[in-house]
C-alpha cells in the first residue's frame, strides 16, 4: 500500500476490522511526512524561533515515546504487535489532527480551532481503533484503548496550545 491509499484508509469511514489489517503492513514514511507537516505548522506559529525549535521537536518526541508506551502496553496485555506497526498506525491516525492544525492556522478563530481540534481528535481516536481492537484479547480493550486515546490528546493539546 502506497501513502495515499494508507491515508484514504484513515480518513474513509471504511469496515474498522479492514482499516486494521490493511495498516498492519508498516511503513514509515506517511508517519514521518505527517510529524513534519505538524511540526512545521506548530513551529509556525510560535512566537519565536527557539518555541519553534521546541514545538518541532515536541511532535517527534510525543510520536516515537507515545508509539513506544503505546506498544508496551500493548505486549504487557498478551498482544502481538512490532513498535513499528504501532509508529505506522498512530502516524497515519494523526492525518486529521494535522489538517485541524492546518485549518485551525489559517483561520485564527480561537471557537473554530476548538471544533477542529475536537474533530482531529475524534476521527484519528476513531481511525486507529481498528487496529488497537486487534491487537489485545477481547477482554483487555479497553485497557489497550486508553493509552492510544492520551496519544491522541496529548498531540490535540499541543496544537490548542500553539
């Protein structure tokens, strides 16, 4: 699967179980051209070049360290999943918080930043549960589900914050 066609999976309302298995086979380069898009929005708007450098590096630091606790807790639920499957995963999800990012730069309307961050956040929560439902038991997907949601909230406040 190519980048675009991995993307049209995270942003089409598509079978949850399907988005999954076609996200399984891993490739860092969507994650890393989406980390770039976002951190370049976000150092954009900072106030000046040393939040910029900050901001930059925050994304590629809440990716990696939130893909590795994401990943833990996966294999401590009796999960079977590869770190880079989940960098994959969680950096295609973030596809709709980078246009909320976008959006929410170009428009500069405080209430309207907020609906978009909101949507962000909902649709990539929404896009990755396919594959975090995978990959725990039946039992345990819950608790596989909220490390992935404080991910997702964690890069949601950064782009409120910006």
């Amino acid at each position: 699967c190519s980048v675009a066609q991995k993307l049209m999976y995270v942003m089409m309302p598509v079978n949850v179980a399907d988005r999954g298995r076609r996200l399984r086979d891993w490739d860092l380069w969507g994650p890393l051209l989406l980390c770039l898009a976002l951190g370049l929005i976000l150092s954009w708007q900072a106030a000046d070049s040393t939040q910029a450098s900050y901001a930059f590096a925050d994304i590629f630091v809440t990716v990696w360290v939130g893909s590795g606790v994401v990943t833990l807790n996966a294999v401590l639920l009796r999960g079977k999943v590869s770190f880079f499957q989940t960098v994959c995963v969680l950096g295609y999800c973030i596809f709709p918080l980078v246009l909320s990012a976008f959006c929410s730069m170009l428009l500069h309307i405080d209430w309207l930043k907020l609906l978009f961050v909101l949507a962000g956040l909902g649709w990539s929560a929404k896009a990755s549960l396919g594959f975090v439902t995978e990959l725990v038991p039946e039992d345990k997907k819950l608790l596989g589900i909220y490390p992935v949601w404080l991910f997702y909230c964690a890069i949601a406040w950064m782009i409120l914050l910006a």
